[in-house]
C-alpha cells in the first residue's frame, strides 16, 4: 500500500510519468514496469478511492452552501471521440459554512447542464449555489442561484477604457470600486479571523448597504452600445 501511495503521490502531486518512474526503479535496482503501476492506480481508484468519492458526494448534497465551476480538458484516444475534442472537468464544492470543506471533480464529455443538474441532483431544496453566469446551470433544479462577485469585477474591469482606470467618473470604475468594497470587507473578515456566524452579520452591517448603494446607482445607468 505504501509503494502504490508513493507512485500516485509521483505521479498525481509531483507531475512525474509513469515511465520516469519505471526509469527511477531501475536505477534503484527493482524493475517495476508502467503497466503494473497503472494497473495499482485502477485497483486503488476503483475499491478504495471510488466508495470514498462516492460518500464524499452524498456528504456534498446535504450541505446548505455550494460553489461550482467548470474547466476544459484534452482527453486522448477517447473511445468515439477525436483527440481534439473538447471535455470538461467540473469542480463542485461547499462554501464557508464552518464545517470540513469537500472538494470534487467530475469528468463529462460535453459542457451541457445536464451534467451538473445530474451531480447535484437529490440535493436539499432550496440550497444556495454559486456560480459564475454560464446558462448551462439554468437546468440544476432547486437551487438558489447566487452570482459570483469576482466574475461582476471582472467584468467591470474589462469595460475600462486604457487610460481611464482613475477616472472616477467613469461608470465601469464606479462598477469596479462598488466590487472592490465588497473585497476589502472580505479581507478584513478573514484577517479578523471571524467566523461564519460573525461574518454573517457584519455582511449584513457593512456590505448590505453598498449592496443596495451599487444595485440602486445601477438602475440608473443608460448602457451605451460601444464599437
């Protein structure tokens, strides 16, 4: 157990082949082929790692707070697939509730919602999940879908004219300074050391009102089309 812990731990951490290891082995004197490693890392995955995976997720849909995202991936000699077709791995996540976080990936050959309302389904109802403004979570049913304040920055960012960052009379910096008051605030809580429960109510003290400041100041604004 402990070898098959230290070829994985190589390979999976330490981002060494497994034909670099094979190669390692050698000079050590003990052949150990890439085959038989594989092999170790299928068994381990598929009796230990996997039942543990598969409580984790049980454990995930009971919690009240989710996060999750989704990120492209190149899988070759894909039965049915050509090499350069596009796969995506999608992380979910609990938030900051207090308890122990769970962290998961999830392997899905296309992007659809369906993968993800699959993941999430039996969920409590009503449960809060972030994410950033991809349509496909429209399909995740029972959810309150909360938006990501780092994706709003960001857009506001990328509406900055160059050479306009300290104009504040700027709309998109006006956007951007409302966002980085909610960051500031977040920073402080953490340097604090506060927890859930305290940071909790200081959302509802300092940043409810630049909330409903920024929500109210954009009611107000008159898009205009650019080039």
């Amino acid at each position: 157990s402990g070898l098959a812990a230290h070829v994985m731990y190589y390979k999976y951490v330490m981002s060494m082949p497994l034909y670099r290891q094979e190669k390692d082995f050698e000079h050590l004197g003990v052949k150990i082929s890439r085959t038989t490693m594989a092999s170790w890392i299928i068994y381990c995955a598929e009796n230990y790692f996997l039942p543990m995976y598969e409580y984790l997720h049980r454990q995930l849909l009971r919690r009240r707070y989710l996060m999750a995202d989704e990120t492209p991936i190149q899988v070759l000699k894909e039965e049915g697939r050509r090499p350069q077709s596009k796969s995506y791995v999608w992380l979910v996540r609990t938030g900051d509730d207090g308890e122990l976080p769970i962290i998961l990936y999830n392997y899905t050959p296309t992007r659809a919602g369906s993968h993800a309302a699959t993941f999430l389904a039996g969920a409590d109802p009503g449960y809060y999940l972030m994410v950033d403004g991809y349509k496909g979570y429209n399909k995740v049913p029972e959810a309150q879908r909360c938006c990501c304040w780092a994706h709003i920055r960001r857009y506001w960012l990328r509406a900055i004219p160059k050479g306009h960052e300290k104009d504040y009379t700027h709309p998109a910096v006006q956007g951007f300074l409302y966002c980085n008051k909610l960051f500031e605030y977040e920073r402080s809580y953490r340097e604090k050391g506060l927890s859930p429960r305290q940071i909790y109510h200081r959302r509802l003290k300092d940043q409810k009102p630049v909330i409903e400041a920024f929500l109210s100041w954009l009611d107000q604004l008159h898009p205009e089309s650019g080039d």
